[in-house]
C-alpha cells in the first residue's frame, strides 16, 4: 500500500547517496541503512534504472515510486512489507524484482502489469497460494519461491512458457506438481527440503539440467534425463553409475571407429594395383 504522498517525508538524499549518481550514474544503493521510509527524493530520480533499498525495515513503498519509468531493477528484500505496494505495478520496464524475507502473502491482480519481468524472488515470505498473477507473464524466466508455504501448484502452470528456473526449496509439497512434467523448457528445478514421498519418472523435463531434491522423503533419486545433474541422497552414486556408463558407451564406439577404419585401410590395400617390379606385375 502507497502512503498516498511525500508529506513528513525527508526530501533530500541520504548521505552519500548523492555521490553514487555523479558522472551520469543510473543506480543506487541505500541497503542496509535505517530509513523506514523512502526519502521523497528518490522518487525524483526519473532517470534511475537500478534501485537497491534491501534490509531498511521498509513498511510501505510511496506511490510517487511508479514515476521511475526506466527503473529495470528493484531489491526490497529484508524488509516489513506485508503486501506489495501498487506502484510496483506500475513500473513498465521492471525486469528484476527482489521481494525476499518480507511478510507477504500473496501477489495483487494488478502485478500481472510487469510484463517486462525477467526475474522475481519472493523466497522467504509466507506465500500459500501459487500467485495467480504469475500466469499472465509469460516472459517470466526465474522465479523463487523457496521457504513459503506452498502444497501446490496450478494445473495452469505451463502458461509460463518462458520459465527456466524454479525454485520451489523449503515448501510443504507432499506429492510432486503434475503441472511440473508439461514444463519441458525447465532447466533449473530445487524441490530441496519438502515432503515429497515419491518422483515420477521425469524424463518429459527435456530441458532440465538441474534437478535438486535432498530432504525428502523418497527412498530412491529421480529418474531423469542423463544430461539432467542431480542434488541429493543417492545423487553421488546415480551420478557416478552414469558417468561409467557414460566412459564404456565411449570407449565401445571408439573400439568400433578404430575397428572400421582397419577393415577400410585393408580393403583399400586389397583394391590397390601392385607396384611396378612387384612379383605380381611382372
């Protein structure tokens, strides 16, 4: 929630501030400061493109902060914000938006606005619901979810055709997503420390190359791609099987090329017309 105006607030930069944005500078950092607020100042930056205000014990975001047009990225993580504030919503070039360790519960209808977004971090809040928001952005391509209190995911979730990463780390999943395994461009996927009894066979993942899942239940790894690295209990053992799988494949094809190049070598030998003086051109 805005706070409506800039009233009470301090109007000039902090100290330092000021410095970072000599010589044409685009970017700031307040983090780890203690300002509660955001000094109505910075809302005036109109050029800003990179706004770092992380761990200040910021409660609410003002709604002059939708003036920063060119703002690409954003961190307001490590901080008390118990809802996100609507002039983040309307920030139309906004590809990297930081939200970690907050109180937030959810995302509004209105995020669904950042259609420029590349990159969202949410871990840490105490999000139950998969946003609903996050399937209209569709160019969305790393989204982290770690430690909230997610169960499960929407049977929509493909929507997010341009997701790569996900980190889902941390959650009350008991059954693995079945909305996962039509999510073949999936690159990076962290399921690490939920309830997760059982792994289908993941082989639909084409695109995975990472899969980490320690800290469940399961009894046995997943099976998955053989370009797929796996993180967790019986990982290093799966992973070792298959690199030897892998060296013997190798070393039979390379038996094979050798084998064929000899039976080339001596057809071409056995085809070749005798030397002159040899005993059988005489």
């Amino acid at each position: 929630m805005g706070s409506g105006g800039s009233s009470g607030r301090a109007e000039r930069l902090p100290s330092g501030a000021a410095e970072q944005l000599c010589g044409g500078e685009r970017c700031l950092e307040l983090s780890g400061r203690v300002l509660r607020r955001v000094p109505a100042a910075v809302c005036a930056l109109r050029g800003l493109q990179k706004l770092y205000i992380s761990g200040v014990g910021l409660r609410e975001v003002p709604d002059e902060l939708a003036a920063l047009r060119h703002l690409r990225t954003l961190a307001l993580d490590g901080n008390e914000l118990l809802e996100v504030p609507e002039a983040l919503c309307c920030l139309p070039r906004l590809a990297h938006l930081y939200l970690g360790r907050n109180g937030l519960q959810g995302l509004p209808p209105a995020f669904a606005r950042l259609q420029s977004l590349r990159c969202l971090w949410l871990e840490g809040n105490v999000v139950d619901r998969f946003p609903r928001a996050l399937l209209r952005l569709p160019g969305l391509q790393s989204l982290q979810l770690g430690d909230n209190r997610l169960a499960r995911l929407p049977a929509a979730l493909p929507r997010m055709a341009g997701l790569r990463g996900l980190w889902l780390y941390g959650n009350r999943f008991e059954a693995f997503p079945p909305a996962l395994l039509r999510m073949a461009r999936l690159r990076v996927l962290d399921l690490d420390r939920n309830r997760i009894a059982r792994f289908p066979d993941l082989g639909p993942l084409r695109g995975l190359r990472l899969l980490c899942y320690d800290r469940n239940p399961a009894r046995a790894p997943p099976r998955t791609g053989p370009a797929v690295r796996l993180v967790g209990d019986g990982a290093r053992e799966l992973m070792e099987a298959r690199e030897q799988s892998l060296q013997a494949r190798r070393r039979r094809q390379q038996e094979e090329e050798e084998e064929e190049e000899e039976e080339e070598e001596a057809a071409a030998a056995a085809e070749a017309p005798p030397a002159p003086g040899s005993p059988r051109g005489t």
